[in-house]
C-alpha cells in the first residue's frame, strides 16, 4: 500500500437508498456504523448517509433516530439511481460507497474495497459472481451472466457483476462516470461507463445474502431496461462495435444467399422459384441493410470521436479488425462496385438486344443494381467519414501550425 495514496483519502461516505424498508432500515445503520473501526485502521473516516426514497412506512423515522446518520428525504419516489446521486452530491467525502438497504450486501465489506481504491482502483465493485458464498436466485444469476457477457464483449474488459449494489469510488471518477440513469439500471451503466472510459474497474468476491421478501426487481421489466441501456451506453462510446458487428452479419447471410442462387444459375436453372424470389430479395435486402448498417457504425464512431477528443479504434481484445480501418477503403471498394454494377448493367443491355431473355439476364441485372447501389452508398460514407476525421484533426492541426509559427519568429 502506498503511504501517499491513503494520504489522498480521510472520508469515505456511504450512501444507503432506501424505500419502504422499515424492517431492515436499523440492522443495516448499525452494521454499516459497526465498521468505524476497521476504517479507521487503514486512516479513513465514515460518514454515514440515508436517502428515504419517498417511503410510505416508517423507514426515515427511524433513520432519524440516529444522531451520527445523515438523513436526506426525496418527496416523491424519485428512483433508486435519484437516491444515490442526491447522496453523493451531499457527501463530504473524497471517497464515496453505497449498498443497499435490504441486508443483501455486507457492509463488512467496505474497508477491502477502500484497500483496492489505495492500490489505484477508481472504482471498486463487490462482486457476488468471484467465488464467495452467493444467495443470489438461479434466474438472477442467468440475467446477471448475460449482463456481464455483454459489457465484457462491448468493452473488451471482463466484467463479471456489472449489477452489484455494493461498491466504493473515487469521487473525483464521478466526472467521467456521469450522467448516470435514475432507475435502477444506475449499476450496469456505472460499470460500462466506468470501462468505456478506461477508469480503472476492480472486482472483488464479496458474500451475497438474498433479502426477506419481495424484491423490488422486475426480472423481466427491468432485465429489458438493463439490456437496453447497455447497449445504448456503449454505442455512445464505439458504435462501431455493435453495428458493425451486425452489419457484417447481414452481409454474411446475404452473401451466403447469393451464393446459393448463383450455384442454382450456374446449374443451368434460368427460372425461379417462389422460394427463389424470396432468397433474392432477402439477399439483396440483407446486403444493402448491411453495409449501411457497417458503415452507418464507423461513420458514428468518428462523430464519437470528435465529442470526446480521443481516437477510437477498437477491435476484438483490444486490437482494431482492420489495419487500416476498414472505412478509409470505402473509396475505391465503392468506386469498385459501381464500376461492376455499371458493367453488369451495359453487358446485360448488350445481351438482351442480341435476343437473350429476362429469364436468363435476370441474376446480371439483378447484381449490377446491388452493386451499384452499394457503390453509391461507400461513397457517400466516405465524403461524410472524410469530412469528420478532417473536423477531428482540426485542433491538432492549429496547434502544429501554430507552434510552427512560432519557431519561425524565434
């Protein structure tokens, strides 16, 4: 542990939110306030905060029985993901935590996850997926995998509780972490936020207990608002990654199609079948859908790029799929295909007036139209993509002339 670094700390201020949660509101106070101890070996303080959600019960009255606790009351509900922001803009701490009001999670806790915070962690969850005792119910344990599958495959970091309602931060991550949900997806955005912008994300077991009654999670309502906000968390951050995914699964399908129908022409069938029509459409569908889809995604990623003033060029594990970037072949791949589908298009007239019928000029035609749609549509991208990377160089390119300026008046 370095001595400077635990210098930098003196406060942690927990935040517990609570709503309608009068039987377990004092057993959680007193556990949380029972750690002062432990904290205090490792040179941190405890400020102790709970935010009454808009209870019904008696949940503030008796959080208000305790003179060290800090009482903050929303009137009305206003969301679990609320609570916490209105507990972290009170606190005084430059060390902030917060678990639930339910007992699930152990305050115990708290002093190894400050541990990590010293060793240079900016944020630390406690994690009920790393080995330690979990209660959590079977269909929890399948969403929260699938949860974790996704950050870590968006994100290219290994995420394994992306849902975990216990953990410590440094305040000053707050800045990179927000804006921040106030439902109660607030703990699988924090953790793809925290990822997206390469905060340093700590994951230690931690024991889990499953609360007594029922829980105020949704398994299905908010499963869907967790994947939902998920993804759009991390489209914010690399586009690419997700629609270019899709979009070079489209393309895959719809060229596998085309394959198919070519084998069939090739076969000597001239006309199609129902089915036959079906496959072209699908195919022609799938393969325009796709390539905009994909070049849809690396054009956002350099508008991503320009809100946030850094380069992004994320491929799997970390290395970019392509070397260049694929979208700065866009040009001649796009000149390339409208010069095919052009081809196709004059070699198909001069057929048919030789005396060839549609039935056997249809699969000419019908890929000289993709292909110089797909043309059109690679340029387009392209004049848009080169307009963006040069508004991305600009500040870079002031300052070089600038300072070149400069040495020139030296």
């Amino acid at each position: 542990m370095s001595a400077v670094k635990v210098a930098e700390f003196s406060t942690l201020s927990v935040v517990i939110p609570a709503y309608n949660e009068e039987a377990g509101i004092a057993e959680i106070i007193e556990r949380t306030l029972s750690i002062r101890p432990a904290l205090a070996e490792i040179k941190l303080g405890l400020e102790l905060l709970v935010v009454d959600d808009g209870s019904k019960d008696r949940t503030a009255e008796i959080a208000a029985q305790y003179p060290t606790v800090r009482l903050l009351r929303h009137d009305p509900n206003r969301g679990y993901g609320a609570a916490l922001k209105t507990g972290f803009h009170a606190a005084r701490g430059e060390l902030l935590g917060f678990l639930d009001a339910d007992g699930t999670y152990p305050p115990e806790s708290f002093p190894a996850l400050c541990q990590e915070i010293f060793h240079g962690a900016d944020v630390v969850v406690g994690s009920r997926r790393s080995g330690a005792e979990s209660e959590m119910p079977r269909v929890r344990q399948l969403g929260n995998l699938l949860w974790s599958s996704l950050v870590s495959l968006l994100s290219n970091h290994r995420v394994v509780d992306p849902a975990s309602g216990m953990r410590v931060m440094r305040r000053a991550a707050l800045t990179s972490l927000y804006p921040l949900p106030d439902g109660l997806n607030f703990t699988p955005v924090m953790s793809t936020r925290a990822v997206h912008e390469n905060l340093t994300l700590v994951e230690i077991p931690m024991p889990y207990k499953e609360r007594e009654g029922a829980s105020k999670l949704n398994v299905v309502e908010d499963g869907m608002r967790f994947l939902g906000t998920i993804i759009w968390t991390a489209l914010s951050y690399n586009p690419v990654r997700i629609l270019g995914s899709i979009g070079a699964g489209l393309i895959s399908i719809g060229l596998l199609i085309a394959l198919i129908l070519v084998g069939v022409r090739i076969s000597g069938t001239s006309e199609l079948s129902p089915w036959g029509v079906t496959g072209a459409f699908v195919s022609v569908v799938l393969g325009i859908a796709g390539v905009s889809i994909f070049a849809l995604g690396a054009t956002f990623n350099q508008l991503v790029s320009l809100f946030h003033q850094r380069p992004i060029r994320q491929g799997l594990f970390g290395r970019p799929l392509f070397d260049p970037p694929l979208e700065l072949h866009f040009w001649w791949l796009g000149l390339l295909a409208m010069l095919s589908g052009i081809s196709f298009g004059v070699v198909s007239l001069i057929l048919g007036l030789r005396g060839w019928e549609i039935e056997r000029l249809w699969l000419y035609l019908l890929a000289g139209t993709v292909l110089t749609l797909l043309g059109i549509q690679l340029a387009i991208f392209w004049v848009i993509m080169r307009v963006l990377e040069e508004l991305n160089q600009r500040a870079q390119l002031v300052e070089d002339d600038l300072g070149r300026e400069a040495e020139e008046h030296e």
